[in-house]
C-alpha cells in the first residue's frame, strides 16, 4: 500500500485493519459456486491495476467454479488506466 492508502485503510500488519482489507479483496472473496460466464480485462500497462491482480482473480475463480462456464482473461498488451 501506497502512504496515502495506508491512512485511509490502515495498517494491514494490524489484525483489524488486515482483516477489513481482506473483507473486499475480489481473490479473497471467491468461494465455490456456479458462476457465469466472465471476462475479465486487463490492461499490461496499468499502473493502478497491474496485469497480475486481474490473471490472479481469474486463476481463482477458475479453481472454485462448480459449473463448466467460461472464465477468460484478456490482456490489452498496449493500455493502461490512463
């Protein structure tokens, strides 16, 4: 977490503010369930998102899905969050 993160959120080496963190965290949330069909973008260039936070999410809900939807990932090699 960025400074200015860490005085709006807290300290995450603090068990409160961890587990508030944690609470809407989109990997952490991920249970077993039929889920639709998803796309997922990412843009590789994204320096509020990085490419790997969307490729992790995905790996998740692939592993937890109980149901044979798609789950896809498509990364924009060329854009970023601006």
């Amino acid at each position: 977490l960025t400074v200015g993160e860490w005085e709006e959120w807290g300290n995450p080496n603090e068990d409160k503010y961890f587990q508030y963190i944690r609470s809407y965290s989109p990997v952490d949330n991920v249970h077993a369930a039929a889920y639709p069909d998803i796309l997922v973008t990412a843009g590789l260039n994204d320096p509020r998102v990085p490419y790997w936070e969307p490729a992790k999410w995905v790996v998740r809900l692939r592993e937890k899905k109980t149901n044979d939807s798609l789950i896809l990932l498509k990364t924009d090699m060329s854009s970023g969050h601006f």
